[in-house]
C-alpha cells in the first residue's frame, strides 16, 4: 500500500497551478499550443519511459519524441528530465508513442501528402487526394534511432498493390506484447482494402514473422501468453442480412470453432465482444447487452455452449468496457479488476494490492480522475496520469509506493483558476426520454446566476460519446472561461450509455436526435442557466450534421450556429463513409433522417462553416456546398477553409486550432450577438 501519502499529497500541492483571484480568459494560443507532454508510457521492465513533449526548438508548434531513462533510482526531488530527444523531421510530426520492453518503443507521426490513391483508403479513387498519412517507426534504446518498420513483405504472397496500399493507408499496432516472451512481440498491420496481418516482431534482431492475416471484415483476438488467435469475429451477409458469427478457441480440440450461442443479427445490435480465456476453464469472457441495456460481462462455456446465469462483473448504471488481467508469471490471466464508462472511465480494482494503490492515490488528488496506465510486476514503479474535466492531465510515476515523482502537465501554462467546473447530468427530452449530459459552466460561476450565453456542443460520430476529461480542443474550456455555458448532450445514437439510448437514434438524424439538442437549450432556459435568446450551436464531424441541421430545422432555440468539418448531405453520404468497412456496414443503415442539403430553403439563422482541405473522412464539398445554396437567404454566414487540416486533431496543426477558437468567438460575439 502507499506508505507516504503525506509526500503524494505535497507532490500534487507542489504541482498545483497558480491561483488568481481574478478569473482571466484563456487564450487560444493556450489550446494551440503542442501539448507540453503527451502520451507518456512505460516499459514492462519499467526501465525507461517514452512520450511525446513539445519540441524545445520550435517553440510549441510541433512535437518530438522524448526518452526518459529511468533504470536506476529516481530522484523524486524535482520533475524528471529527458534522456533523450529526437525532433521531428521535415513534414513528418510525431504525435504518440508506445513504449515496449528490451529498451524499444513504437512511434506514430503523420505527414501531408498530396497524390494518387487509386483506390487505397479513405480518399479519391482517380485524380489526386489531398490527406494525411500514419506511419509507425521502431526506436532503440534511448532513441538514438527511430527506424523505418517492416512493411509487410514478409507476408507470403504479398503483391504490388498491398505493399502500396500499406505503405499510403496503412496502420500498424501493437496487438500484443507478450509479457512472457523476453524479446518477442506481436505486430498488426491493416488497410482498408487488404484487412489485416499479423507478424511476430523479435525486439533483438528485428527480423519479422508474417503469422496470420484477417479479411477485411474479421477481428482477431490475440493471447497475450503466445500470440495465437483465440477469437475471430466476422461479419457476413446471408438471406439478405448481415450476421456476426464468432470462432472462439476450444481448448480441448485446439480448434476455432464457431459458436452459435454467439451469434447474432447485425439489426438486432446487441453487443457480444469476447475479451479473453479465463485461465484453466473452458470460459470465455464476453462483453454483452443481450440479456440487458448496459453492457455486462458473463461467463461464455466453449464446451457446452452456454452463459453463465448471472454476469460475473456489472454496474447499474453504465457499461462495463474491459477486464484487467494480470500479465506476470506468477499469476497469469488472473482478474484484477474491470473498467466502466461513468461520466469518466473508472477501474474497479479486485487485487488489494492495485487497489491499496488507487485509493491512496485518490486521496492525494482527491477530486480527480486517477488512472494507473502501466505498472512492473512488482508493482514498484507505477505511471499514472491525474486530470479532469478543470485539469489538464498530468504524469507522475510512484516509485517503490512511497514516493512520487513528476513528469509534466500537457498544459502547465494553464491558469485552472480560468477553468469551469464540469457536472454530470440527466435531462427529459420531450418524449419523456432520459438524456445524459456534460455541462461545463462558467469559471466563478454562482449558482443562480444566468451566463454569458450557452453553447450546445453535439459530439462526432455519433457511435461515439463524450467524457469529463480535459477538453485539449478549447470547445468547452476557452469559451468557459469567456462566460459561456457549454453543454454536451450524450443525444440517442450516443453510444456507451446503454443500448436503448444507442438504438433510439437509428434513421433519426436531423429529427429525433436533434430534437434532443433542442431540449437541452430548453433545459438550460428552464433551470435559469441563461436566457433564451443567447445561445448557439456547435459541433464537429457529426456534431457538424447537427449544427447544419439546426440552421434549417423550424422554431431554432439558437440565435446561429457553427459547424466544424459537418455532413450536409445525406444523399452523398451514404454508404461510402468510415475507415472501417465493419462499421459502415454495421452503421451504415442507420444513416438516415432529415437532409439539409434538400432543405436549404428553409435556412432561419446564420451559420458558420470551417473545414479542412485535407479532410477525407468528410470532404470539403459538403460545407462549401450547403453554403453555397444558403448565402443569399442568410448573407451573414460564412465559409472557411484550413489549409492543409484533416480530419482527426492529430491531424491539425497549432494554426488550425488558434483559427476555429478565434474565429468562433468573434462570430459569436459579433453575427450572434452574444
């Protein structure tokens, strides 16, 4: 257990931002900035550490990879320093790293690039394509060099046009470390158009085993004890309907075999994800909503083919997301404990010792999300991470758990005093649904007062969802500390929050779904947050759907809205949309509803479009059209392009991010009135 709590709990004190007892608007070039450090992981020796920090020669505009060297003691007295660094080089920018053991690590960068995909990914499949490409590299020890991987000409039979695709599309991860394993390691690689390989990647040599390859609509589950595949998910479509079938690994024939209590209709969206073995049985692990609205986790019989009666882990509220199982030797696959999907993600620890750890740490950063990101066998080097949704996330590693030493705050230039508090909430849409939200309000703010103005902020996807975490876009911070109120409706189509909101929001675009934005400016009216006449509307990728639909909706609560990189057209959307096949097809059905593009004559308010000319997930063409058809009936809109922005933020560059929050407020301000 922490033996020392009084040294965490000066460590996080000394660590604090400095208070002001003014509060002070943030800048935009606090959030555009690069991240003072980031994705910051651990080796399983626990040896050294790697992350990406802000390039000390660019003065915040791009990353570079650092290496800490951590294999002797650690002087806890002040924050640890990098090893080493290596900048980025030319147009390619380092944007997360992975640390792996034998004293190697994993690098991932993008780059422009401008070119012919013909048919590879995301993108055109004649002319040219404007987008960024993901590449991984492989460091040695304390970086001195960070190497070109593999790509994928050990695979038997790899032809021309694979190689290609791989080398413009291609994604390369860790699809397991072999913990058991002193030197091997079990490498992914996927595109869009050729599924995905699997290699085993010997850290000592670098000499690659092509093992295995998935199609484009199978998933493979790999062991974690010796790299075989013990699940295969895989969709296919029969009596003109898709199904999923799963193969999991028998143990008493060695064989994958297809089990049918496993099965399910795509239609029916039930959620059975198969996570692991459970060591020494005939069990599966498998994550589902089939038997009720959250997700929960049973026991899965390979031999007689049935779930347990009860779900060995589950929460009331929320889904459970995974299970933690042990990775040393001694006890292997045992459950430490599992995660659910909160208004942030939480472990639940079962191991005391993991638990003694959490606890102590919470106590030292009472308030704030504690997450144990990688620990050593022994549990005496532990890196975690503290943030919130007012505290930008922070590194410190506990060594021998009694002392904790610093590693660095992802924006330690932040006043938190600046900050808003956020707040989980529920709210009634108005067919009597129950809707989840987020709400961040005002830095100061005192209950009773009525804000500056609000702003909705509709998350992308939307198969996706929000959390109370630091906000690295600015969205709800930058514009908290401005006055506003900014809320996140968790709006049906959300997933996460249990297959009955999911569902609700299938063929409901621009209609159901919307109506649950509108009910959350209704709320805020109704609960004196703000007046009606002051707020607005903003959202990215699908949230920009939602912004567009709004301006075209009747009866608008929104005095304007803004729309970041938004689908218009539905028509055009179709099936042709997502990097992953699966989830096109799994999704693609759903996308249906009201389509501004065929409603543009009836736009009531301005809006403000901006998009990234390097943006392929949702081409450029839907806001400069949609804007196009309205700028004469709402001369007060607008248009901007980003040049050279895709669509992902590890694809934005500072600039981008100092353009949309600049240009939003002077918008709000000015076309809004607010």
């Amino acid at each position: 257990m922490i033996k020392r709590l009084s040294l965490a709990v000066s460590i996080a004190a000394s660590f604090a931002f400095a208070a002001h007892s003014d509060v002070k608007s943030l800048s935009s070039e606090d959030f555009a900035k690069f991240p003072s450090v980031s994705s910051v992981s651990m080796s399983i020796e626990g040896d050294m550490l790697v992350g990406v920090i802000a390039d000390p020669t660019r003065d915040g505009e791009q990353g570079a990879a650092a290496y800490w060297d951590i294999s002797g003691d650690v002087d806890v007295s002040k924050p640890l320093v990098p090893s080493n660094i290596t900048p980025s080089s030319g147009r390619t920018l380092f944007f997360a790293a992975s640390a792996l053991k034998q004293k190697k690590s994993l690098w991932f960068t993008v780059q422009p690039y401008t070119g012919a995909l013909q048919g590879c990914g995301e993108g055109k499949t004649t002319g040219s394509t404007k987008k960024y490409l993901q590449k991984a590299y492989m460091g040695n020890e304390r970086i001195k060099k960070i190497d070109d991987l593999p790509n994928g000409r050990a695979e038997v039979g790899a032809s021309k046009m694979m190689l290609r695709c791989f080398e413009l599309v291609g994604e390369t991860a860790v699809a397991s470390l072999l913990p058991l394993d002193p030197s091997k390691i079990i490498i992914s690689r996927a595109t869009t158009k050729n599924g995905t390989s699997y290699f085993e990647h010997d850290l000592e040599t670098g000499r690659e085993k092509f093992l295995y390859k998935a199609s484009d609509e199978e998933r493979y589950g790999i062991s974690s004890r010796d790299g075989t595949v013990t699940t295969a998910t895989k969709l296919e479509f029969e009596d003109g309907a898709w199904r999923q079938y799963i193969r999991l690994l028998n143990p008493e024939t060695n064989t994958l075999e297809t089990e049918e209590g496993l099965t399910t209709q795509i239609s029916d969206r039930y959620t059975m994800s198969p996570v692991a073995r459970q060591e020494g049985t005939n069990n599966y692990f498998v994550l589902t909503d089939m038997f009720d609205d959250k997700v929960s986790v049973y026991l899965y019989d390979v031999v007689t083919n049935t779930f347990s009666a009860e779900p060995v882990f589950a929460h009331p509220e929320f889904n459970i997301t995974d299970i933690i199982r042990s990775q040393r030797q001694e006890d292997f696959g045992e459950v430490l404990g599992f995660r659910y999907a909160g208004p942030s993600t939480t472990t639940y620890w079962l191991d005391p010792e993991m638990k003694a750890i959490q606890d102590g740490l919470e106590a030292a950063f009472p308030g704030k999300n504690v997450s144990l990101n990688d620990y050593t066998s022994d549990r005496n080097r532990v890196l975690f991470t503290v943030s919130a949704g007012d505290f930008p996330p922070a590194y410190f590693l506990l060594v021998d758990k009694s002392k904790v030493a610093v590693i660095g705050s992802q924006r330690p230039w932040i006043d938190t005093e600046s900050l808003g508090e956020s707040k989980f909430v529920y709210y009634d849409a108005r067919d009597g649904m129950k809707i989840p939200a987020l709400i961040t309000l005002p830095a100061g703010y005192q209950e009773g007062q009525k804000a500056r103005g609000a702003i909705i902020h509709p998350h992308g996807g939307p198969w996706a969802r929000d959390f109370d975490n630091f906000d690295n876009s600015g969205w709800t911070q930058y514009f908290a500390s401005r006055g506003y109120i900014v809320l996140r409706p968790q709006y049906r189509g959300s997933d996460g929050w249990g297959r009955a909101l999911w569902t609700a929001g299938d063929g409901e675009w621009g209609q159901k779904m919307q109506d649950d934005k509108d009910d959350a400016a209704t709320w805020l009216v109704e609960n004196g947050y703000v007046d009606a006449d002051k707020i607005a509307i903003h959202g990215y990728s699908y949230g920009g759907f939602a912004a567009i639909a709004a301006s075209v909706r009747p009866d608008s609560p929104y005095q304007c809205a803004i729309a970041g990189a938004g689908v218009a057209n539905l028509a055009r959307l179709g099936n042709e949309w997502g990097a992953n096949r699966i989830q096109r097809i799994v999704q693609g059905n759903t996308v249906k509803g009201m389509d501004p593009q065929a409603n543009t004559e009836h736009v009531n308010i301005p809006i403000m479009l901006y998009h990234g000319d390097y943006d392929v997930r949702v081409p450029i063409f839907h806001s400069r059209d949609f804007y196009n058809a309205i700028k004469k009936d709402q001369p007060e809109s607008e248009f901007i392009i980003l040049k050279q922005m895709g669509h992902q933020g590890n694809k934005w560059l500072p600039e981008h991010k100092d353009q949309i929050l600049t240009e939003m407020e002077r918008f709000l301000a000015t076309t809004c009135g607010m």
